[in-house]
C-alpha cells in the first residue's frame, strides 16, 4: 500500500474557512478556503483503502496514523502490510509508531534527516539512531515526547536514480524479505497514489462540490472516492478480459489500458442501470455489456514516461454553476 495526503479546494466560505482553515493568497488578506486529505491506498489493487478528509494545518503524520488504525480495525490478513511513504513522513515518533503497531514500511528520507542516517557508506545497512536529550527535547516542542536514550534500528539503502541522485530509502524490512536490487522499484509503485490523485481531481473532480456546508461537502468528498473504487473494479475486470482476448494476438504495444476519460464518462449511466436492475440475469448481461464496451476504448502504457507534477492553484478552479453529474 501506499500512504500520502493531499490538498482539496474548497467552497470559499467564511463557515468553511472555520471548520477546515484556509491557505493565504497573493492579494493580502486574501483567504481561501482549504482542507488537507489522507489516503491510504492499495496500489496492487487499485483501490482505496481508507481515507479521511480533515483540517488544512493538520499533521500528515498524524492523519497517517488515523488511516493505519482504521486499516488495524478490518479484519487482517496473514500476509503482513507493507506501506510505501514519501519523504515527508519519515520522524523518531512515526517510525517508533509503525514499529509499535507492526507496520512494515519503505520511505523516503530527506537529505536533513538524522545525522547518522546520512551519514551512511555502504548502499545497505542497519543504523542505530540514539534520541539524544537536545533530539528528545526538539521533539517534545513538536507535540511528541519520546525519551533520551530510545534507540531506532533502521536499515538505510541508497539507490540511485536516472537522474543521478541518490535516493534514501528507510525500512524496517529485513535483507532476507527485501533485497536491496527489489528497494528500487518497490518504492517506485508509490507513484500508483500519485495517478490516483490524478484521476480522483481531474476526472472524478473531487473538488467540485454540490453544497457549501461541511456535512455536504463530506459527502461528496466520500461518495467520490467510494465512486473511484467501484470504476476501478470495472477498470480491473474489463482489462483482465482484454489481456486474454489479446494473448494470442500480435500488438503494437506490450500493454493496454482502458482509457479512464472513457470509463468516467459511461458509468454513471451503467452504474444505475445495474443497481435498479432487480433481474439477475438482466444485471449480469448489463455487466458484461459495460466490460466490453470499455476494452474497445483503450489507451497503450508506454513505459518510461515522466509527468511534471501540477502545483496547487491560487484559486477554486471550479464554480458553483459547474457541477458535474457522476
């Protein structure tokens, strides 16, 4: 899995302002309303797991910690999870906590994390990291109080990237279960969340909102992503068919994808045929319909392709009077 936040526009009202903060323009004294998202997200899968919609000067870490005691509440499974972070996670109190709920991890450091980590010469190995009195007490000023002398063991890899940089990479996954060659593109799945903010923002919309009042607000952030699970389900059943069809077939291109524009636009329509629906042979038919017609609209992966990530925008890029229907 693959935990990371994300801004959401809001409906820029005083009460929304209130209730979720707000981010301060370029024009002074200029506010617009602003609310800070956490998702944790199934990247083999495709589906979000759990998520929260909560104040724009929350803590990522914090909501992080929110989202992996919904995940501890299911029902769990006898392979142990494994999330991927990004170099805004990495902390003494979030890796102590993961280790505490037994949470195995891979993330990113930044370049000004501990000393000892850093300060690594080998491209794999276990560092011993001591929460000095001064790091107990800069923590402390943080909100999190872990005692002088707690002792982090933490296995340090640095990879390098097409670029040249070296990426630092920490877990707490043993040399046995993860070699140092798999660090590399096991953490590169995390951008499956990236795409997932993509779709969710740009295709579903998710802030372009219905109603002005918190409750609302809520709603439609949750119906949204709840959407974006159902279409990935279908995304998923109608590619595993194509790929069959396709096996003795010569293309072009190695891999195909079912064009998600597509995908969007039909199923609000398809989607409420096969809920009303009360035959279940009329709903099977109707869902076997939806699948074909998504593999004749497909779009081919090509691989190595970079995109360059959009920064967030000054204001709402949406209006009152462009409400979608899905």
């Amino acid at each position: 899995m693959a935990m990371d936040g994300s801004v959401m526009e809001l409906p820029n009202t005083k009460e929304t302002q209130r209730v979720y903060g707000y981010a301060s323009t370029f024009k002074d004294g200029f506010r617009v309303a602003r609310a800070l998202s956490s998702y944790l997200y199934d990247v083999e899968n495709r589906l979000v797991i759990c998520t929260e919609l909560s104040r724009y000067d929350d803590n990522e870490r914090d909501m992080a910690k929110r989202n992996v005691e919904k995940l501890l509440s299911f029902e769990q499974p006898a392979i142990r999870n494994l999330i991927l972070f990004d170099r805004g996670y990495p902390s003494a109190d979030f890796i102590l906590y993961l280790q505490e709920k037994g949470i195995s991890y891979l993330m990113r450091a930044q370049g000004s994390f501990y000393k000892e980590i850093r300060n690594t010469t080998t491209p794999d190995e276990v560092v011993s990291t001591e929460i000095t009195k001064a790091r107990a007490k800069e923590l402390k000023k943080q909100g999190k109080s872990i005692p002088a002398g707690t002792v982090l063991h933490v296995r340090v890899l640095k990879v390098e990237l097409p670029t040249g940089e070296i990426e630092v990479l920490l877990t707490n996954v043993s040399a046995n279960e993860l070699s140092y060659e798999e660090s590399k593109p096991l953490y590169f799945k995390r951008w499956g969340i990236e795409t997932r903010f993509d779709t969710l923002k740009y295709k579903f919309e998710i802030e372009n909102f219905s109603a002005e009042t918190p409750q609302l607000i809520e709603q439609d952030f949750y119906a949204t992503v709840l959407v974006s699970n159902l279409a990935s389900i279908f995304e998923q059943e109608a590619e595993e068919e194509m790929c069959e069809k396709n096996r003795t077939q010569t293309l072009k291109y190695s891999e195909y994808r079912i064009n998600k524009n597509i995908l969007v636009g039909k199923l609000r329509n398809r989607l409420i045929e096969m809920v009303l629906e009360e035959d279940d042979e009329k709903k099977d038919v109707l869902h076997a319909q939806f699948l074909e017609e998504l593999q004749r609209n497909i779009v081919p992966v090509i691989d190595g392709r970079t995109f360059k990530r959009e920064k967030q925008s000054k204001s709402n890029k949406f209006t009152k009077t462009k409400r979608r229907g899905l």
